[in-house]
C-alpha cells in the first residue's frame, strides 16, 4: 500500500439499556447514531434539529465516569442552549440528553426509555393485553432548508436531499398531490415543514413547520356493519371509533343480493360502489371531527372486508364472486391513493386492502387471523367471525381452514322486527324471570338495568345484535318458545296466574300480535323512546335460529375437515353488537360444545385486524403469506347441507 | 455428486441475418427464443399465440442442409396450420416462417427482415433523413387464457402468470384502472386480451382480443402556440398532427404576464391550470378524430414546455419563477398518470413531462437537444428556438450553453395587427417588388401564389409568424422602413410614379393609416377572407425588431461566454409558423452572421424532442444527463443589456 493510513479515530463504549447491546462507537458520533450502530432505534421525527423532543436518553454516567458523578460532561458534549431551556422548564428529566445533540466522547451508559424507542409496542385491546408492534408504514420526517440561492436545486430534490443527509432515506419520490402543495408550504414555512413518507420511499405529503401526529383509518366494511377506527400512527393510540350501518342494505341483505343488484340493475356497481364511498368519508369525518381533526388529516388507510364487499369498495364487479368457479378479479393485496376511489382524505393519502383468502372468505378473515392468530396457537383454536356473511377459522399452527356461512343480518339486528345496530338507545342485554315472564335489560350507553331506572330513563330504541341474541335463549329457557323455536301461547297464561303479587305492568300480558305474527314484549312502551313496545317476534326467533344454525354447520363442517370431534378453544368475534355473551352462544346453540371457560368475545376482530396492519407494516407482509396459506373448504353439497342445517335449527 | 448428470440436449448452429451473430442453441428451441439468446430481439405482442404475425423470419435453408433444398423440414418443426393458411393467402411468402411457431431441429441461417425486428429504427424527419431507434416504454402483450376452474388464481394474478411465462416479465403491477376493467374484458373476450405494459412493470390497460397499435401523444406546450403528435408507438409513424393557440394568452401573451396573473388574481393559477388543460383535451381530441381513433386511445404522452408552461401544466404556482432566486419546485422529469392533472385519455395513461434545464429555459429546451443533437456535435453549433419565449443553444460536445430571450409573441403572429397562427389562409411567404412596390403572397393550403389566382380565390385570413418575418424584411429592402424600422411615407409616392404600366390596383397606395399609424398593404380586400385589407402597421414592425433583436442579442451573449466570435453552424427551429427560411433570418439580422449554406431550419425541435421521448425510452435517460449538463447562462445585467439591446434593434 502505497497511502498513509488515516489515524483511526478514538472509540470508546457504548452501553444500550434495558437491551444490554453495547459496542464502540468512533467519538464524536451522537447518541442517536450510535444507539443505531448497536441495533436500537430511538425516535427522531426531527433528524438532529432539537425540535422534535423525541429522543430524550437517560444518561447513567456513574458506572463508566467515576471521576465525575454530578456532570456528563466529561463523556458527552456539552448540554445545548435548547437542552438547558428544557431542563429548566421541567420539561427533560435531571440526567438525561437529546440523543440527537449529545456526542460521545468518551464510555457511556445509555437508557432509552419506553417513549423514545423508535419500534414501540403498543397494547391493542385492554381486556386481553395483546400488544402489537408499532412499526407504521407512514413516518413523519421534520426538515428545515436554507433559503435558496441563486443556481440552487429545486424545491422537489433539495427536499429529497434532506432525507438523504439527515434520515439515510434513498431512492424517495414525490407523490403528484405533495408535489402539488410543496413550494407554498415551503415558502409560507420559511423552509421548516414535515413531509409524510410512506414505505420509506413515497413523499405523500408536506405540512408547514413541525408535526408528530399522522392519523391512519383502520376500516372493517361488513355486508350491514360499517366500523371505522381513527390511529394516532406515531404512538398507536386509538383517538376514536365510530360506526354506521352500510347503506348498501338499501339494495340488498346479504352478499349474494348485493351481487345480483350490481348484475342486473343499469349502473347497479356505480351505485353500491358510491354509496360504500359516501359512508366510508363520513365516518372517516364522524371519526376525524371526535378528536377536532379532518377528513383531510387521514394519511393511510387499511382496509378489511369480505369478497364482495371488497369489490364493490374498489368499483370492481362482484359478478365472478356469484357463480362458479368464483374467480375474485384480484385477491392478493391491493395498494393505490385512497382518491382513487373517492375517498375524500389527504389526497396523498394511501389505502391498503388487505388479501382475500378464497371464495367469499375476504380480507375482513385475514384481519381476525391477524387478531386472534389462530396460525400460531399449537391447540385448535375455532373462531367464530359473526356478521351477515359469517367466516369460521379453524385450526393452529399446522394447518389452518377457513370457510364461509350465509348468516343472514339477523345477528347485526337487521332484518329484526326492532332490530338496530349497536348504538345508544340498543337494547345488548335481556334477563326474562321464568316464573313471572318479567324482563329486564340494559340499553347502550347507560350503566343501570331498566328495572334500577324509571321508566321515562330508559328510552330504549330497539335491539341490538347482542340483546336479540339474548333475548331468543332467555325466551327459550322461559318457555315462551319451544324447542322448535315455535312460540307457546299457553305459557303467558300460566305464567300471570302464578305471579299474584306483581305489580300493575307485569300483570299484563307479555304475550301480543304484531301483524297478525306472534310476538313477545321486551320493553314496554312506557320504557321506549318511541313511545311503541319493542318486540321480538316469531319471524325474529326464526331468523336468529337460521343464523345461529349456519354458523353451527360451518363450525362441524370444518371440524370435519380438520378431522377432530371437539375444539380446544373458540373466539367470538364480529361487529354486529357489544361482546357477544359466551353463555348464551353455547346456550343458543351457536357454537359446538366447549367449556365455557374455553370460550371468549373478541369484539370487533377484523376491525383490529385492520387496525393492526395499519400500526405495524410487517404483519401487511404476514397478512399476504397467511392468506395464501389458510385452505378454504367448500360449502357441502345442497342435500348434506340441507340435513345438517335443519339438525342444527332447534335450540340444544 | 451422487445425482445423475441430466443428458445433455442436442444443440444447432443457428445464424442470424443481417447481424451475422451465430451460436449454438438447444434443439426444440423456437426461432423466437434462439433468436433472443443470440442478442437479437424479434418483435412478438402474441409471444407464440400466432395470432400477431410480427415475427416472420427467412429461412436460408441450402446453406446448412443441402439434403434437402426444397424443405426447410428436416431443421425445423413442420409448418403449422396457420403458417400453411398464411402461405396460401399469399400474406407470408415462401421460405418465412413464423418465428414463434419454427422449432431448432438442425442446423439454420435465418434472415431477420427489417420489420419483424423488435428495435426497429424510423426516421423522424423526411428531409433531414433523422432516424431514431423504436424503444417505446409502451409495450403490447397479447395473451389468451384458459376459462378458469374453481380453484384458480385470481383474474389479475393469472394474466401476471401468463406475462411471466410468455414474455418473461417479473414483478409486474396493476395499475388500478386497468385493475377495474381487467375481469370484464377478460370474460366477454373469453381469456384472450391484450395488455398494455409501461415499461414493463406496470399494466395500464386491458383490451378485448389482440390489438397492435398502441398510440401515443407527443405535445410542445409553448406560450403562444400548442401543437401535438399522435404517433403509433409500435410503427412510430405520426399519425396526425394539431396545432393551436394556448388559451392562456388571454391572461397574458407572456411567461412573465402568466406568473403576474397566477399570484396576483384569485384563482389565477387554477384558471391558468384549466385553460390548459382543456386545450390539451380538444387537441389530442382532434389529433385522434383525424384518424378515426378517440383521445381514450392514448396510452402515454409526453411533454415539453418552458418552465412557466411546465409548472402551469402541473398546477404548480410559478410565483418562484418569477423572482430571484428563480428556484422551480420540480427540475427533473415528472412522470405521472395523465388523470392526475385532468387529461381525458385513458384512464390508465401514463405523462412523462421531460426535465427543465434552468432558468425560463425548459423542457422545450430539453426537446430541441434530442432532435438537434448539438451535444453530439464536434463544431459549435447555435440552436435559436423562436417562440414567445426564445430558447437558444451554443456548444458541442465538450461544452453547451443555455440561455432564454422574452421574444414577445410577434414571431408567432400574436400581437401582430393582422397575426394570426400558422393554419390555413394565414400568409407565410411574401415578396415585395422594389420597383413597383406590388405585393405576391402565398397562404398555408394553397400552392400558388396570390399573383397565379384570381383574387377572389385567395381568401387570406391573416399573417402567420414566418410571413410576418419575410414582411419586415421585404419592406425594408423596398424602402418601406427605413434602417431603424420607421416607415417612409415619401417611397410610396416615388414608386407609384414610376409604375405607369400597373394596373389599376398597382396604382393605388399601398401605404395607409390604421389607427392613426403608419401600415402597409400586404393582401388588398379583393384578396381576404374577411373582405378587410391584410396590413403591417409601424407597430408591428417595432414588435418584430424587439422580437429579433432579443433573439440577436442571447445568441451574443452565448457566443461571448463560450469565447468564440463565429459559429460553425445555425439552426433554426419553432413552433411559430412554417419553417424560416434562412435567407430572411440573415438579412433581419436576427441571427449572427454565418453562411447561408449553414444555416437550416428544422421546424418545430422542440415538438420532434417530444415525439423521440416518446419513442424512445432511452431518450429519456439521455435528456435527463443532458438537462443537467447545459450550462445556464444569465441574461446580462439591465445596463449592459439595453446597450447591446439598442444597437441589435435596426437592420443590418
């Protein structure tokens, strides 16, 4: 070799806690940099310019600096004048530094608190402490340019270079809309504006001076219920929920009545497809407007659905969907501009469908496999997604089936003489005494049972898919419908006999007739906001026992299949009410035999599904292999389905 | 190596014609594919479905197999049915095969024809002889696919598959209108479509059944004068051509009046945007309707233009341009769907608006390069692009430099009393006879002169650019204006005592006064279409000299940086009219001083830049590397400008 050799710069040792991860790093490097040399990612929206406040590090000088236990200094650089202004307000803990400013200078002990690692993990439901991951595809990045000068780049690449020096980001371009707002937000901006990167490689959109908080929509599109959920993206945060019935049920119930509207009636698809868009940018500002954003602040969305839904949101014909062989026009995952379809956010904005599994089993099951995560229990785990197109998961790690059943929209409280979607006013939980046929429930959105309120309080307004559900056993238990599920008009009369000492309502009939069709009384008239007794009535009953049937047979069905006569585990899952109670599931007869301690509600999993993809990039990529693994099992053939359908009618 | 070695396959000598490259390829091989592996590309949108009939090749066969002279059997697969149906219609003839059909069973020499070659050349201007190498970004693929059984991938997943297998193209994505028409074409042709591919990585389009014309639009956007090239991207033929006038000269006849309306007015910038945009609509309409096609048909476009014009197309504020530091916000090439920005082909069509140099000096700029090529050159050559914004060029291929010049849109026929744009029945030659002062013309559309028809049969409608350029000319040769370019009133009455044998209308005074200037009589009122004297006033000869001598002085400017105090070499290009002729350009003194015969006109550069851009994919890499390498030269400060101003404003 015939060049000098450079004189190696001075190393000295960096210690990471609470990973333990510790190396050398050359002096002179900040923290920021050298925790990310040793593996560990601190947040820093900002890149170095001391504005984001992200990457505050505790410093535990003691252990490598005994020489000075009251300063740093000695090892880091020098406390800035922005860092000395944060102490002194309170606003940074005695000890630590900014991560970005502080330079090593010579061995350190670091810890990097919760709050300033740059891959979190955020717990996504209270009541089960699942954690996820926080790792987003969308990231806020903060810079600040120089003004420019005479034979200076344009705006677009000295953007473009900024990522590059202060982020490593390569390879970036600008979407058309950030493209768009990019000079004026700069020049209003004086230089400093936040630039919203998706996957690391698409600029979608520039905001004036310093940002921290891109908002995402996780959406689950059911065939009835419509469920939308507003992210904070950097911290996970759920900021608000807000739901909607799909106006689509204007045009038919259930999935196949959707397809026919859209084959046979003139712009059929532009209208099914219109009318999902309208309610999809109204809840997504129901749900901005909860937390005094926009519509326009959404900058990713993801999205779940079944295949029929899942087309008619992307304007496709659902038309392959209905007839064999059931060819889906796409079925891995889809990623364009939300604008593409209408959606009226950012119009940078991003969406992501997730992947279809097969037939109608949709990407709104792939979203309860990325909830529940059946494909990595080493037990069967059966899980249950209840809505107007039920889908069933069954299986564990080994092998995973999953299979659809036609539910009808009973269960979401439609098609119910007083059935609602679950909102304030919904009747979700009933108790009938069987001795006095007396009934007591709760409405949503108020603590007390009816019978602890008066009632004028109570202004019911109808009956939720939970309470329908509830009220169908109890009514079965009372006795007031067989075990056919045919209503016994002698009960009531027996029944008032016995309670003499009731008082002046429950001495009325329970028992009435609404057109002609027998139907008992859940809440009286007086207890209603409408002023009009809320029922449920033997076409309700019949309607409950088809869905719960349907549900039943997928679940046999795919128990056939995975060649076992019982299941370890089963999750209840759907958006169609509060939790479903897992007593009267098993009392309905809704689900197979299990103990009922084995048994637990999941709420909305697809939804979390969605919200899920949304937090963290890496399970879009899990989402995409767990579909093409998951097997679909067909439907049986009419006859066989027709004998174990009518088997799983009557109440157990 | 305890596998078996596999037998290795039987290999023949093929040997292509006319690139003599020869090498051995497996037995079984298609001619197509053999061809490929020995570097030649041989054109196939079907990929072996017989069906496109690009890929005949001649077989030599007596060269190899002199058994047997009158088959070329014994080293090919056996002809097809539907070679055997294309030989007896006579659309093959005798001795071809179809490329994709033949298989390698021996030894071949195959000549590969001109037109069956997947890089052709086409020659871009008939009168210089300019070829181009044919390498669109746009590709057509045809493939037919199998009905599909339950089971199957999706639609979209399958035509991949099917990309991947015929053609060999890997990580292929679907844009999302293409996406939406994607299963119902693919139904109601039963499987078989034609793709069209954006280099070769994204399907844009999805066509019923096998199609081979993918067309194309290539558009020069300047302020006065729009004009558009709709090109077959497979032939690159120029299917038609339209011209117009941009709309926005309503808001302004400059860069620098379009920039004040943008900031200034209220929605300035999106009235500009819309203009614009519209104009583009009704061209590529027009163009299309020419020959029988729609503006749907357009699948990609590309797009040059000044910086101002360039930032109005993308609905992007040119405040920047418009004050120092003159910083746009986008420099390089943009490439975007053509909706994006409100063009109406199809909905999938791609934009690729070419890369700014500096300054006003634009993506015309970037045009005129790839058509005139002085970066290619060994002597200096000096490219003057008229138009309202002059554009010139000085270097070679060691060193090229840029400049702009506010021309002012004179030259185009704008501001001019009589202007109009280069169409039929605008003047664009003119001669004045010196003695008599008697004026012959000819107008655009009609071959004879105005001194060779009846007046009534020439129906002038006005003056284009080039018309007005030869006007000031003539009239300053005859006396008309004096050598500052003020009129001479006396000449006329000398000349028309001169002229006793003229007839009547030689007699009267061709000087007269329109609104209280002086102005001179091109086309008499018998001669127009509007019944009015066709006339050049004081002021329009004023516009034409600030117009040339701008043009004058940038091209001193340019010749001064670079040190020289000739040029070896002049061309002429612009949009403005019909070509210049050298000789008026000279004696106008609108060009330095050089040999008539070095001195050429290559109509519109810019709009030919555009049209090889669309061509040629690889142009596009080129006048990337280009647009960074000119060098931006200054206009000179205002003191030392007026001077040289000045003393280019009379005539030589």
């Amino acid at each position: 070799m015939t060049a000098q050799q450079p004189v190696p710069e001075p190393k000295h040792k960096v210690v990471l806690q609470p990973t333990g991860r510790s190396g050398l790093v050359a002096e002179g490097t900040t923290l920021l940099e050298a925790a990310r040399q040793l593996g560990v990612g601190i947040e820093a929206i900002c890149g170095g310019h001391e504005t984001c406040n992200k990457c505050m590090v505790q410093v535990e000088e003691g252990l490598f600096a005994k020489h000075d236990i009251h300063s740093s200094a000695s090892h880091l650089t020098p406390i800035s004048e922005r860092e000395r202004a944060f102490l002194q307000r309170g606003d940074m803990p005695p000890g630590y530094r900014f991560s970005c400013t502080a330079k090593v200078m010579g061995d350190v002990l670091l810890t990097v608190p919760e709050e300033s690692r740059a891959q979190k993990q955020v717990v996504l439901k209270a009541a089960s402490g699942r954690a996820i991951d926080l790792d987003p595809i969308i990231r806020l990045y903060y810079v600040a340019l120089d003004a420019p000068k005479a034979g200076d780049d344009a705006d677009r690449q000295r953007v473009l270079n900024a990522l590059h020096e202060r982020f490593g980001l390569e390879e970036v371009e600008f979407d058309y809309p950030a493209l768009r707002e990019l000079s004026e937000i700069l020049r209003s901006a004086s230089g400093a504006v936040t630039l919203t990167v998706w996957d690391g490689r698409l600029v979608i959109r520039v905001q004036p001076a310093y940002h921290e908080q891109p908002v995402g929509l996780a959406v689950d599109v059911g065939s009835t219920t419509l469920a939308a959920y507003l992210c904070d993206l950097r911290t996970g945060d759920l900021l608000a929920t807000a739901t909607a019935m799909n106006p689509q049920v204007t045009y038919g119930d259930d999935i196949m009545s959707r397809i026919s509207y859209a084959v046979e009636q003139s712009s059929g698809l532009a209208r099914l497809h219109r009318a999902i868009i309208r309610a999809l940018n109204e809840l997504a500002q129901e749900a901005s407007e909860q937390v005094g954003l926009k519509a326009e602040d959404i900058v990713d969305m993801t999205l779940v659905g079944n295949s029929v839904m899942h087309h008619l949101v992307l304007n496709l014909n659902p038309r392959p969907l209905g007839a064999a062989p059931f060819i889906p026009t796409v079925q891995d995952a889809v990623d364009l501009r939300a604008a593409d379809i209408g959606l009226k956010f950012h119009p940078g904005a991003r969406l992501h469908i997730l992947p279809l599994e097969a037939g109608f089993v949709g990407a709104d099951n792939v979203g309860v496999i990325l909830s529940e995560q059946p494909h990595k229990q080493d037990k069967n785990m059966l899980v249950i997604d209840v809505g107007t197109n039920g889908e069933l998961l069954l299986g564990n790690r080994e092998r995973l089936l999953c299979t659809s059943s036609p539910t009808g929209p009973a269960l979401e409280g439609a098609q119910v003489t007083h059935g609602m979607r679950a909102a304030p006013g919904a009747i979700e939980r009933i108790r009938i005494d069987p001795q006095t046929l007396s009934v007591r429930f709760k409405v949503i959105g108020e603590d007390l049972w009816s019978d602890e309120l008066p009632d004028s309080a109570i202004q019911a307004r109808g009956i939720c898919g939970s309470g329908i559900l509830e009220a169908v056993v109890e009514m079965y238990r009372a006795g007031v419908v067989q075990r056919s599920g045919r209503f016994d008009r002698k009960v009531d009369a027996s029944r008032l006999s016995r309670s003499r000492l009731s008082r002046s309502r429950l001495s009325r009939s329970r028992l009435t007739r609404l057109d002609n069709i027998n139907a008992f009384v859940i809440a009286e008239a007086e207890q209603t906001a409408g002023g009009t007794a809320i029922v449920v009535s033997q076409r309700d009953v019949r309607n409950i026992q088809l869905a719960k049937a349907a549900l039943y047979v997928g679940a046999q069905l795919l128990m056939r299949e995975l060649g076992v006569d019982k299941v370890d585990r089963i999750v209840l899952a759907g958006a169609f009410g509060n939790v479903i109670d897992p007593y009267y599931a098993i009392a309905l007869g809704m689900i197979p035999d299990c103990a009922l301690d084995k048994v637990s509600s999941a709420g909305n999993a697809a939804g979390d599904g969605a919200r899920i993809a949304l937090l963290d990039k890496g399970m879009r990529a899990e989402a995409a292999d767990v579909a093409r693994w998951v097997e679909h099992v067909d439907q049986p053939l009419e006859d066989e389905f027709q004998d174990l359908f009518m088997a799983a009618l009557s109440f157990p």
